[in-house]
C-alpha cells in the first residue's frame, strides 16, 4: 500500500531510445509532480498536474512528457534520450498548497 | 522566483550529540517543509512548518516567518540520522516547491 509509487527504480538505456517513467499516488492529493535530481542533489521541479491539467512546464526540453489520464497517475516519457538527461527523477503528489509525499524515486542512466 | 539558502552545506558528528540546520528565505515564508532524503535515495517529508514549532520524536523544527527562516534540530543523533536534509518553500500560487540545496549529514558511531 505504497502511497506514491513509480516505476521503474532503475533504468539503463541507449542515446536515442525512448522511455516512460509511470507513477500513481493513493493518498486522494488533487495535485502531482515530476522533479529532477542532479547529480549534485539539486531538486527542482519539472512539471505540475493540478486535477489532471498542467499548471507548470518548467523550461524542459520538448521530448519530455507528462501525461496524466486521472488525478491517480503521472506519466513521463522522453524521447531521443540524450546524456545529459541521466538523474534521478521523483514523482511527488499533494494536496494544492499541502504537504509533499514524493516517491522512491526512477534512476535513469543514458548510455 | 523564491531563493532557499541552507546552512551548513555539510556536517560530520559522533552519535549523540545534538545539531541544528538552517534555512533562510528570500522571500515571505507560506508553507516550509522539512526533507529527509536517507542514503537510499528516499524523500522522506519530516515537517510540514509553515510557523511556530513541532516536534516529532528526537527531531523538531522552529520557523519564524516574519524573519524568513527556519532551524531544524535534532538531539542526540543516530547513525540513521544519516543522509541530505532539504528545505522547501512552496510558492503562493501553491503550485511550486523550492528546494535548497541541502545539507550532508553524517553520523558517525
């Protein structure tokens, strides 16, 4: 009974594939994230779903995507990967101006 | 937007003993949460503060809005104490979450 869960923890992939990270909460929160960790340990946001309608678009390159098809799920999927897009990527959900519960967090290694 | 300033960017203490962390704002303090992220990579939500103080076992959190910053305490440390302790400032529109840039802490037994 994971509150926000996401899937995979781990992904290793080519320059130039395409993948999809997918996450779901089951705390009822109307509100859902994507961040990006750096390999410094710095957070910042990418993307923010407010009752399934995007409300941030962070200055994210164009072959990133968030889908979310209910207030439950969050998905990201990126095209052409590219080095640099090697991090750690956190989904997070909450209520609008709540407390944050975020997931355990998707690994993503472009080789 | 909100800038997030965290102090010390590092500390190192023996088990036991007791610390406190900082978090400065640059801008009015709304909604403040405290993180934990362990060294398994896991965000663990400590505090949600936007003012006042709360405790949660050997750890509590002070924010002081009208001043913009907030401490985080915790006494008599564990090994498990281990880990990147986060602060963040959520922006009034309620849809943005602004981290600092963290502080590194080890426990050593």
């Amino acid at each position: 009974d994971t509150a926000v869960s996401q899937t995979p923890k781990y992904l290793v992939t080519q320059m130039g594939n395409d993948k999809s990270i997918k996450c779901e909460q089951n705390l009822g929160h109307d509100t859902m994230y994507w961040y990006k960790q750096d390999s410094k340990k710095f957070l910042k946001i990418m993307f923010s779903y407010n009752n399934k309608e995007l409300i941030i678009n962070e200055t994210v390159p164009n072959r990133f995507s968030p889908k979310s098809p209910d207030k439950a799920h969050l998905n990201l999927h990126i095209n052409s990967l590219e080095l640099g897009d090697s991090a750690v990527y956190f989904c997070a959900s909450s209520q609008l101006r709540g407390s944050y519960t975020f997931g355990s967090g998707t690994r993503l290694t472009v080789v | 937007g909100i800038q997030v300033e965290q102090s010390p960017p590092d500390l190192i203490l023996q088990e036991g003993a007791n610390s406190t962390l900082r978090c400065n704002f640059s801008d009015s303090v709304n909604n403040l949460q405290w993180f934990h992220q362990n060294p398994w990579g896991q965000l663990i939500n400590l505090f949600y503060i936007p003012s006042g103080t709360k405790q949660n076992g050997r750890l509590s959190a002070t924010t002081v809005a009208t001043e913009r910053y907030s401490l985080l305490y915790i006494s008599s440390s564990q090994t498990t104490d281990s880990g990147v302790y986060f602060c963040a400032e959520l922006e009034t529109s309620g849809s943005r979450l602004t981290f600092g840039e963290g502080t590194q802490l080890t426990v050593n037994p």
